[in-house]
C-alpha cells in the first residue's frame, strides 16, 4: 500500500513538472534544483528527482554532463520543426473538435477568449498566457482524441518555456486575440476545416514572432 502511495506521488510530481514546462513556469536554460522543487511543492526530494529523469528521458528536460537537469535550449531547426508538427496535430485536433462541440463548451472558451482580451488591455502577460493555454486546450478536449491531446501536450512542453517572450514582442501583442476571435466564430459555425486554418494560422503567427526571438532566451 505505501508503494502504492508513493508511485501515485511520483505521478503527481512528474504532472505538476510537466505542468509547468506547458505554462512557461520554467524558463529556457534554466537549471532545475532538485531541493529547491521538492520545497516548492512541499515533497521529498525522491519524487522530484524520479520526475525529473523520466521527463529527461522523454526528452522534455535535458541532463547535462555535470548531472545537471535542464530546459532545453532549442536551435532554429528545431523550433522550425516542432513548428510544423503543431500545425499539423493541433489544426487537426481543432478540426475534430468543431463537431463535438457543445454549447457549454462553446460558453467557456467565449468566456476565455474575452477574458484574454482583458489581459491584453490590462497589460497582464502572465493572465493572458493562462488563458490562451486554458483557451487552446478547451478546444483540443472536445476532439475526443485523448492520444491526439497527450501528443499536444508534449510539444507544449517543449514550446512552453518560451511563450512567455510572446508578450515581449510589441509587433505581437496588439493582434495576439485576432486569430482566437477567427477560431471562436468558426467554432459558432461548427466549421471543422475554418477552425483548422485559423489554428494553423495563429500557430504560424506566433512562432515567426517567436523564431526571431530565439537567441533572447540563450
């Protein structure tokens, strides 16, 4: 039964790390200190550390030769591709949603999309990049395509740690909600290919943004 217990603690850990490369709570680069996210979370340090190998071993986190566990720095060919698989796989979740729908889904993500405008108006950059990730994956749920979500859920995790230079980005900010006001009227529509083009859109916007940005994270 402890056993038990303690590999459910090691899950909660790994999912509360990974959580944190999706939201951009860890930066580019940044050394993970073991001790010092056991207290953050207020857990031993075991937990921590099999969480960190097992994201290193999924290539999320990088070990470095000293042992030290890292966010990945990414290059210029690897943004590029990881880049195109998003477009792919999250247009396509986007595209599968639209039809399953319902219109207390639609409600939410109306919701959302209106309070990330206020985040943009108010100058808030942490509030809006919870929300445009709350946003994006109310959609991507309503696919009923829970291995199409998970595989979402890991080029987040690699994508994540930069976003936040997103809101740093003059020439962005002021039409970060276009593209998000585009996928809601396709979604009111329940227009699966619209919804697709529009996703691959503001995918494709933010990561020129972003792309020319790359070395402010080295």
């Amino acid at each position: 039964m402890l056993k038990l217990e303690h590999q459910t603690l090691n899950d909660r850990a790994y999912g509360a790390l990974k959580q944190e490369l999706i939201s951009g709570g860890f930066s580019p680069g940044q050394t993970l200190v073991i001790r010092k996210l056991a207290e953050t979370f207020g857990i031993s340090t075991t937990p921590i550390r099999e969480a960190l190998q097992r994201l290193v071993a999924e290539r999320l986190l990088e070990m470095q030769n000293n042992r030290s566990v890292i966010v990945p720095l990414l290059s210029a060919p690897a943004f590029e591709e990881l880049t195109r698989i998003r477009i792919a796989v999250e247009g396509l979740a986007g595209e599968m949603a639209a039809s399953r729908m319902t219109e207390s889904g639609l409600i939410d993500i109306q919701t959302t999309l209106a309070g990330m405008q206020h985040a943009i108006e108010a100058g808030d950059a942490r509030a809006y990049l919870a929300l445009n990730e709350a946003f994006h994956f109310a959609i991507y749920q309503h696919a009923g395509a829970p291995i199409l979500l998970n595989m979402i859920r890991d080029l987040w995790g690699r994508v994540g740690p930069y976003l936040k230079l997103l809101m740093q980005a003059d020439r962005y900010v002021p039409q970060s909600n276009d593209a998000h006001r585009q996928i809601v009227a396709a979604l009111e529509q329940r227009s699966g290919p619209a919804v697709r083009t529009f996703i691959e859109q503001d995918i494709a916007m933010a990561a020129a943004v972003l792309s020319a940005n790359l070395d402010a994270a080295r």
